[in-house]
C-alpha cells in the first residue's frame, strides 16, 4: 500500500527543492514554491469511524490525520504540514478508496491552506491552494505532490 501518496497533499497538502521565487519563464505573476515532505519525523493516525473497525477497510467517514516536516533543497526543516482526509468514497481494499483533504504548510513567513480529491494509491496528488496568510495572504493557485524516495516532492504554483 502507497500511503506516502496520502502523504503527499495536498494538498493538500498540497512534498530536491527549495523555497523561493521561480525562474523567469513562468507566466506573469506566478511565483513557484518547492519543498519535500519528509518521511522522517511524520506522525499519522487512522481513525476509524466504522463499527465494527476493520483492520483493512477504508470506510466512508474514515478519518486520516498527519503531520509531515516539510525541508528546503538542503534538507533544512522549514516548516510542517498538517492535513486531515475525510474518506468520502470507502473501499474493503484500502488502496481503492477516495478521500477529500484540507492541508495547511506552515512556512516560516506565513501558511498556505491547500484542498484535494485523492486516492489512497495515487503516485501523484493535485489539488488547490485556496488561501494563505502572512507573505501567502490571499494565496491561490495549483499544487502537485509525487512520490518520492524519502518522503513527497511537491510543487506549488501561486497566481496573482
């Protein structure tokens, strides 16, 4: 089971990569942030809201709650992420359950609140930046989070 891509969010949540402006060729007033959520130091629980609980199943109302450090293109902690995923599609097969996520990265200069629709198995997370605060006030945009060797890289775009 791929849970690293539940991991991935968002989102949220909106996981090589580096805070910062983006290259010159992104389009007028977009601004491009990249950090890798780390597996290491993540904290994640699955609350089961079935009765009776069931060791593998994923059903509807299922709660899945984390907390995964997100770090710079050095490696150097530079936030966390905290996301909870209601599941709203569920499945004996876990890997084949649908669940809807709301995120928030906390960065040192402010946070981004990111939403998605994913499933359990999915290499690869997108999903909405849907507001911000401190430099990421009034934030939207698009994020893209892939699996990756120690934890999810993950791309956020901001459009002014």
């Amino acid at each position: 089971m791929k849970l690293a891509a539940l991991l991935a969010i968002a989102a949220a949540v909106a996981g090589a990569v580096a805070i910062g402006s983006g290259a010159s060729a992104q389009a007028p007033g977009t601004r491009t942030i990249t950090f890798k959520e780390l597996e290491r130091g993540s904290k994640f629980i699955h609350v089961r809201n079935t009765r009776p609980p069931t060791r593998r199943a994923n059903m509807l109302g299922d709660q899945i709650v984390f907390t995964n450090p997100l770090a710079d293109a050095s490696g150097t902690v530079i936030g966390k992420l905290h996301v909870s995923c209601t599941t709203t599609v569920g499945s004996r097969n876990f890997t084949r359950s649908t669940l809807t996520c709301h995120g928030v990265a906390a960065l040192r200069d402010g946070t981004l609140a990111l939403q998605a629709l994913t499933g359990v198995a999915a290499g690869t997370t997108t999903g909405a930046v849907t507001g911000g605060t401190g430099a990421y006030a009034n934030a939207r945009g698009t994020f893209a989070s892939v699996e990756a060797r120690g934890g999810t890289d993950t791309t956020i775009t901001l459009v002014a």
